[in-house]
C-alpha cells in the first residue's frame, strides 16, 4: 500500500467511508499502441472490482513483456468512490521523456525556508480535511484561502528574495529529493523584477525533467501560478516555453501527461501555430489517447488540444464535447496532421 498517492486514498476513503479498502473502478492503459492490451492487463494481475495490487511487482510483470521498455502504474481517485489505475506503457522505439539523472550535489535550503515549506504542507493537509483548500494565484503565487496557510505564504516572498540564488541551486544540484520539491514549490514567490523572473522561469522549466515525481509536480504547480499572474500582468513580460510540456505529455507517468495537457491547453488558447505545430509532430497519439479516458474531467484536456489541432473553433470544441462526438474532432485532428506532414514533405522536396 505504501506505493500509492497517499493523497488518493484520501480522497476516496472521504469519498467511501464505509470501505476503507482501495479498490480498482476503472483500468486506463495508455502508450500501448503495437502491443495486444490484453496482454498487459493480465500482467497487471489485478481487474475492474479488485484491491489495488502491488505497484512495483506489477510494474515488473509488465516490464517482462517484449517490447515494453517502462511502465509505470498510478491510481487516481475517484469513480463512485473507487479508484482509476492508469497504466502507463513505453514501447520501444516510441516518444520518450527523458528525466534528469538525479543530481549528487550537497546544497540544501536555509533552515527557516524548509521549516515553513513543512508548516505549509502540514497546513494544506488541515485546510484540505478542512474542505477550505481553495487559492487565489492572481498575483503569479499561491495564496490558500486558509488563513493560516496564507500566513505561511506570505512569510515565503521576502525569504525567497533573499535566497533566489540557493534556491536555483538546489532545484538544480541538491542530491536531496524532497530539497529539490521545496525548492520547485517555492520558487513561485520569487521577485517579478525581469531578471529574478528570468531565473525563476529557467529553474522551474528544467525542473520540469526532474528524476522525481514531486519535484515535477511542485515545479507544474508553480509554474501554472506564474503564468496565471502573466496572463494578468503583461507588464513583466513572462514567457513560458511550451517544449517541455509537450515532450511531457509522452511521460510514462499518468500525472506527468495530466499535468502537461493541463499547461498546454494554457498555451494554445491563443492557437500559436508554432506551438500547435510542435504538438502535432511529438505528441499527437499522447494527446488522442487522453481525449478517449473514460473520465471525462481527465479527458476533456486533452480534447480541447485535438480540437485545436484540428482546427475548431472554442465553440465547436464545446458543442461536440457536450454532444459526446469525441471521435469526429479526434479523427480531423489525425486528418490535419497528415495534411501538415504532406505540405512539410512537399516544402522539403522543393527546396532541394
């Protein structure tokens, strides 16, 4: 048990609490595209109805199979109650993510900066049992509605102003996961002059390719904040580059893709071409395969990025959602996918 998103079961033993036994609603495989997913589901050695099994003994049947160079399993609340397992599968010679090797450096946070990221974590968790776990993120940083989580926050801003530097070194250096987590989340409160925000920015997208799953997530997590505040404050000239979360979105890691498609669907409200263009080429299976989930608030991202590579307009997108004609947009955006790699084809030959 000790494998799963203690958060999870939290959430669903709220959720079910005459039950405390996690068990499987829903089995979501996705990265599988040349192997039978028959065969994987019988590796998982766990079905629709069952106790979660063990994560790591599973995740090594799975990778026995040929062909499969990873795999990773996350359980996710909640479908009436119960979780969804998505199973993530990386066939060989298919779109890889590739992670950091995890640094051996020896630099950690100053005490007073890690002591009130642990008071922040412990104050969340009361806000969450709490149901008092909105935030306010207009400002380009969490502010919780608790208010002794806001309190917390606030200490941060002049503490991270005085240790930008150690804290850029640390997400980058510290051999020290949960260091290089504190750092990620903190970063946010960083000053908004350019050149603070320009470090800020930097370390938190190469956080983004951290070896660990909640030194990633911290850095989502702020770096969803920041662009909140640029969206709001134009002035500070904040530019999020979409490259990282695009080659995130073919992550083994079901959290990595939720997250990515979360930012992307951000990213291409404007419809930049160049940044739909580059989703199109490296992420395009990723981004169909999610928009078929069965749980249609983890779907619905990546429906609006098919929607928009497809072509739709905002209201066209919305309208075949709420009709349920999912497959109509996700086969026009394989079309225009094809149609864009036949004119680069054309344009290559011409220009030899």
């Amino acid at each position: 048990m000790k494998y799963w998103s203690f958060l999870a079961l939290i959430l669903c033993v709220l959720a079910r609490a005459e039950d405390l036994s996690p068990h499987i609603a829903r089995i979501e495989i996705f990265g599988a595209e040349k192997l039978p997913v028959q065969k994987i589901r019988a590796a998982i050695g766990a079905k629709e109805g069952d106790l979660l099994p063990s994560r790591g003994e599973a995740e090594e049947r799975i990778d026995k199979i040929s062909g499969i160079v990873a795999s990773r399993l996350e359980a996710v609340c909640c479908e009436q109650g119960n979780l969804i397992l998505y199973v993530g599968i990386e066939e060989k010679n298919s779109p890889h993510f590739e992670f950091h090797l995890p640094p051996t450096g020896a630099v950690k946070l100053p005490d007073d900066l890690i002591h009130l990221y642990q008071d922040l974590l412990d104050a969340v968790a009361a806000s969450i049992r709490g149901r008092n776990a909105d935030q306010d993120l207009t400002n380009g940083y969490s502010l919780m509605a608790d208010p002794d989580a806001r309190m917390i926050q606030l200490k941060m801003i002049p503490l991270v102003a005085r240790d930008l530097s150690i804290l850029d070194r640390t997400v980058r250096e510290s051999a020290d996961p949960e260091q290089r987590a504190a750092a990620a989340y903190l970063l946010q409160y960083g000053p908004h002059d350019e050149r603070s925000i320009k470090t800020v920015v930097n370390a938190l997208q190469y956080a983004l390719q951290d070896a660990d799953d909640q030194v990633r997530n911290n850095a989502v997590q702020a770096l969803h904040a920041i662009m909140v505040g640029a969206k709001l404050h134009p002035e500070r000239h904040i530019r999020i580059e979409p490259t990282w979360y695009v080659q995130m979105m073919n992550s083994v890691v079901w959290s990595d893709r939720r997250n990515a498609s979360l930012a992307l669907v951000d990213l291409t409200e404007s419809r930049d071409p160049d940044t739909l263009d580059l989703l199109r080429q490296e992420a395009l299976t990723s981004v169909v395969q999610m928009a078929e989930w069965h749980d249609l608030e983890h779907a619905l991202p990546g429906f609006i990025l098919a929607g928009r590579l497809a072509g739709l307009s905002e209201q066209e997108i919305r309208d075949a959602w709420l009709s349920g004609d999912r497959e109509r947009v996700l086969e026009k955006a394989k079309r225009s996918a094809r149609e864009n790699h036949s004119r680069r084809s054309a344009l290559d030959v011409s220009l030899r």
